[in-house]
C-alpha cells in the first residue's frame, strides 16, 4: 500500500508537471516574449503555482493512472490533456491565456507625481509590467517606485 502511494506522488508529479510546464511555455512564448516582459521563465513557473493544488493533484493523477480500475481511460483523458496544454504553444491561444491569467485592464498608476493609466502586466518579485496603451509601450517599474493602484 505504501509502495502505491509513493509511487503515484512519485509519477503524478511527472505527469501533472508536463502538463503545467506545456502551459506556461505557451505563456512565454506568447504572452510575457509578446509584452518584452523580461522575467526568468523559472521565476514565472515557480512564483504562479498553487502548492494547494498541485499536490493532491498529484496522488490523484498518479493513482488514476497507474493503479485504478479505469486506468485506459484516464490515460487517455491524460493524453486528451497533454493536447489541450499544447494548444498553448498556438500564438493566439497562448496569448489569450497568458492574458486571461495576468493582465487586469485599464487599471490607474502613480509614481513620484505622474498618474497613468495602463494595461497591468505582470506583478514580479521585484518589478510591475505595464503596457501604456497611448505609448504603444510596455513599461518596467521597480515596485518600490510605484505609489500605488489608484
């Protein structure tokens, strides 16, 4: 019993970090390359993941593969996935997705004494990404420097 359990943490974290590492480089090539934002994909991966998540996801998605009755046909849900995260690598999608995750529209800016308004990016560790709409422009601001969301 504890052999399966190990083994399907073990195996579902290969199996469901495919599928999470597929998606997110759909995002970067089509999102964050898209935007110039200039962050380390291994930063993105790590900082927009849901541990909550993953790791039950990860006993589950190994169980059902490995050692449930029905394992074929979660195997082939599994494959039907796989598929579903690759259409991420397809420019419109991955932008799609990339903004449905990260960006919030039309949101109000201030550093020092000058107020904006822009497209927020992406909120890093260290530095906010927002595209300028009346600039045509992606800019980089170290987030200390932001006064904040008005």
């Amino acid at each position: 019993m504890i052999y399966r359990i190990v083994n399907s943490f073990f195996m579902g974290i290969a199996f469901v970090s495919l599928i999470d590492f597929l998606y997110f480089i759909g995002i970067k090539i089509n999102y964050f390359d898209f935007y110039k934002i200039s962050e380390y994909f291994n930063i993105i991966f790590i900082d927009n993941q849901n541990f909550y998540i993953l790791f039950p996801a990860f006993f589950i998605t190994g169980y059902l593969t490995l050692y449930s009755r029905f394992s074929r046909f979660f195997t082939r849900v599994y494959v039907l996935i796989i598929i579903l995260a690759l259409t991420s690598i397809y420019e419109p999608i991955g932008r799609y997705f990339g903004k449905l995750e990260f960006m919030q529209k039309e949101q109000f800016f201030q550093v020092g004494s000058i107020k904006f308004k822009g497209d927020l990016l992406y909120e890093g560790r260290q530095y906010i990404y927002i595209y300028r709409n009346d600039l045509s422009k992606t800019i980089k601001i170290l987030k200390k420097d932001l006064k904040g969301k008005i």
